[in-house]
C-alpha cells in the first residue's frame, strides 16, 4: 500500500468473548489526519485503507496459519485502545458470533486482469473525458485500486457519466477487488469519493469535499 495513511498496526488480545487463540487489531492512521484541519476526502481514504488492510491482515494470517483476526480498530495518534470500539471481522465458522461478518466472496480477484490492463482501460477513458488519472497499486492482499480523476471541470464529468464509467472499468458493483476507492478533485479544492470494501467487513459509501455543481447523476444520496 505505497503512501498509506497507516502509521502502525498493533497485534492485540482478543476479545474477551472470542476464542482465546484469536487476536485483534489496532491500526494507527497519519499524525497529520488527526488534525480539525484535515479534509473530509483525507480521513475517508483513511477510514477505507485501515477497513481494507484489516481484512488483507485477517486472511493473510489465516492463509499463514497464525492467529484468527476477529476485530479491529482505527486509532488516531496518542489514542488509546479500547475495545469497544472495536469491529467485528471474524469469519463465520470462527464461532465468535458478536465479531462475525459475511462468508468468504468466491469473486474476489476473478477476472480483474492485471494492474497494465487497468491503466490502460483508464488511460482510454483519460482521453475520452479529457481529464487526468492518477492509478495508485494497492496490493494489502489482493488487488485494491485507488484512482483518482483531475479536472477543472467537475460538473461537466458527472453530467456526461464520468462516474459510471470509471466504475464500470473498475468493477465497481462486482465484489471482484478487495475494494476500490474512486475520487474526483478539482483544482480549487472541491471533491468527491465514492469507495467499496469486499475483503473483510464489507462496505461501500461517499463523501465529499465543497460543492461541484452538477444536474444528471447522484453520486452521494445528498445529490
């Protein structure tokens, strides 16, 4: 995960209601996303990055034969573990009921290509809605895209179905990475996020930064 916002993981205790060969989790995000200061857009890559490495975490244990990974927990810098705020990611036949999540996805990593395969579908949308994309290779696990569209003209790639299309080339809806993480930003600042995770504790969500007008599609149920 070059350039994660992760500091630090800890290798905790379980639970006190989990099977005593089970541990947990603590993972500690950047110094400077602990800042008021700090965007929205900032912390939701953070928040998606730790949920996504919990997972790659849990089954590279499990794969390694080590401790089941049962739950864990974002802190900020100088926080203090505290268990009940941990989250539940243990698989279900773990018999940790309180910290289960859903079964093993069969899709994940079918048919996903490879990551020169990805560049060059959104190389092609690049030229298609003239804008710039950065590709950033997270691999925790499996493969996990974060991509990130510039333009100056925010409006006009939402109302022509900028969106929908890099979504598309990213399988977005599919389960098939272990999570994507998709962001528009301008040149002044405004932004706007749209991520899943599949391994581990499933999720997907939005946020954003200032205001980029637009009238055709909703990207966040505000829209």
């Amino acid at each position: 995960m070059p350039g994660t916002a992760i500091d630090g993981v800890q290798i905790l205790p379980a639970p006190a209601d989990a099977p005593v060969d089970a541990a947990a989790l603590a993972l500690t995000i950047d110094e400077r996303l602990g800042s008021a200061a700090d965007t929205v857009l900032a912390n939701t890559r953070a928040r998606w990055e730790v949920d996504v490495a919990a997972g790659a975490i849990r089954d590279g244990f499990q794969r390694l034969g080590l401790a089941r990974v049962v739950a864990y927990e974002q802190l900020s810098p100088g926080a203090q573990v505290d268990a009940r705020r941990f989250v539940g990611i243990a698989r279900p036949e773990w018999g940790a009921p309180r910290w289960a999540t859903g079964a093993a996805l069969q899709t994940l990593a079918r048919g996903v290509g490879t990551w020169l395969q990805l560049q060059t579908r959104l190389d092609a949308l690049s030229r298609r809605f003239h804008v710039r994309t950065r590709l950033e290779r997270y691999n925790p696990f499996g493969k996990a895209p974060v991509v990130t569209v510039t333009t100056g003209r925010g409006g006009e790639f939402i109302d022509r179905g900028g969106f929908q299309a890099y979504e598309r080339a990213l399988r977005f809806s599919e389960a098939r990475y272990d999570g994507v993480l998709l962001q528009l930003v301008t040149p002044s600042g405004e932004g706007l996020q749209v991520f899943t995770v599949d391994r581990g504790r499933r999720s997907t969500g939005c946020s954003r930064s200032g205001v980029i007008p637009h009238r055709r599609y909703e990207i966040c149920p505000s829209d």
